[in-house]
C-alpha cells in the first residue's frame, strides 16, 4: 500500500514538474517568491512547491476601449470609442512591474483618450484623425512602456455626434453646396457673357456673317422633329427704321 501511495506521489511530483509553453509564450519563474528568469517556449521543468511559472502571452492583442464621453475644447459632447493594439516585450516586467497588465492598459487607454481628445475642437477630431490617433499611441505607449507592454497603434473608431449638432453639420454642408452652386453658376454667366461680346464683336465687322448666322439658326429649328413654327430673326434697326416711317 505504501509503494502504491509513493509511486503515485512521485508521478504528481514529475506531472507537477513539466510544463510545455507554446510557441507564442514566455513563463516568469519565481522561486521561493524571487523570479530567477524567463523560460520556453517548449518544455520547461519547475521544482514543485518550491518554484512557481506565470505563461505571458507575447502575441499582438486588440483591447476594444468602451465608448467615453468626451466634452471637446469648444463645449461640444461627444461619444468616442477607440481601439488599442499592443503585445508584451518584457514578460518579466509585465509580472512584476503591474498586476494586470491588460487592465491597467485598458483603463490607460480610456483616461488618455478622454484626456486627448478635450484638447481639440469638434472640427479637428472630426478632421485631424491620424494627428490624433499619433498622440494618443505616443502617450499611451509612453505609460506603458516600464510595464514591458508596447502599444504599436491606437486607431479612433466611432464618434457619436448629438442630433443638435448632426442637424447644424447638415444645414452648414447644404448651405456650402449652396453657395458653390451659385459661384459655378455665376462663373458660367460670367463666361457666357464674355462669348456672347466676343461673337457680338466679330459679327459687326463682317455684316454677312449676320445673315449667316440667321440662316444656321433657321436650319436647326426646322430640324427638330415635331416643329410646326419658324421664327424669321429680323434685324432691330430694321424696325426702328419701319417705326420712324410711321411716325411720319
């Protein structure tokens, strides 16, 4: 019965002793409460009871931030939501530099983005986003860094806007097009005008280009199909001339 008891320990001992880390993991000894280092991946053997390992997960990890509410330089509130990409560089500061690294970098991340974005005006958030999404992977990875967490992007994904402000923003971009409409259609006035004296200019130098012209304009309109009437151009100082005959 002893024999049984003591080749069954000895298994728990050996069990105990092997652990295998992935490819994609490190594991932080700790012996007696002292780490003595980083091992694997692959097998690794640890002294029970007496040594301890914590597996650190090295591969890139996508932390959603929650949605913030953020008041914007000029007073405006808004909704904004991010997202944080990181991995750990260090496992052994990563557990013993903070408890929880993951959460600690998730409320990180949730502070700094309200912290950032109160800086900017609405505008400049709804334009600057690169500049923006720039300094919050600075700061946060700057925070970050003695913890052995690298934040390689930080990328700025929704912006809630109030209906207030939706409503304003749609009146402000039909008043724009508004405005452009009217520009391109007074430029094209502006053009036409410009045509009209420079023909105006060439038909008085040469009067049988006038009849010429009188005679294309006849041609077109007889051309349409369904055309019925034809309206013969005549010349305004021949009616002015007819005019001053009555008068007489």
């Amino acid at each position: 019965m002893f024999g049984i008891f003591l080749v069954l320990f000895v298994l728990f001992i050996l069990f105990s002793s092997v652990k295998i880390l992935n490819e994609w993991e490190k594991g932080v000894v700790l012996r007696l409460g002292r780490s003595i280092g980083v091992r694997g991946p692959g097998l690794v053997l640890v002294i029970p009871f007496v040594e301890k390992i914590y597996r650190v997960d090295l591969r890139t990890v996508t932390m959603d931030v929650p949605s913030q509410d953020v008041i914007t330089q000029d007073n405006i509130s808004l909704k904004v939501n991010a997202v944080v990409y990181f991995r750990v560089t260090n496992s052994e500061d990563a557990v013993s530099k903070v408890a929880d690294y993951y959460f600690a970098t998730s409320q990180l991340a949730q502070t700094t983005l309200r912290s950032v974005l109160g800086q900017f005006q609405m505008d400049e958030i709804l334009e600057q986003r690169d500049k923006i999404n720039h300094r919050l992977q600075e700061l946060i990875d700057k925070q970050t860094e003695p913890w052995g967490v690298k934040v390689s992007l930080v990328e700025v994904k929704n912006i809630d806007l109030p209906k207030e402000m939706q409503s304003a923003m749609a009146r402000q971009a039909e008043a724009e097009r508004e405005r452009r409409a009217k520009l391109i259609s007074a430029d094209g006035e502006l053009q036409r005008s410009e045509r009209l004296a420079e023909a105006a200019t060439r038909l008085a130098v040469s009067p049988n280009s006038i009849q010429l012209a009188y005679l294309q304009t006849l041609t077109e309109i007889a051309s349409k199909e369904g055309t019925r009437t034809i309206i013969f151009p005549v010349p305004i100082d021949l009616l002015r001339g007819l005019l001053g005959h009555t008068r007489e």
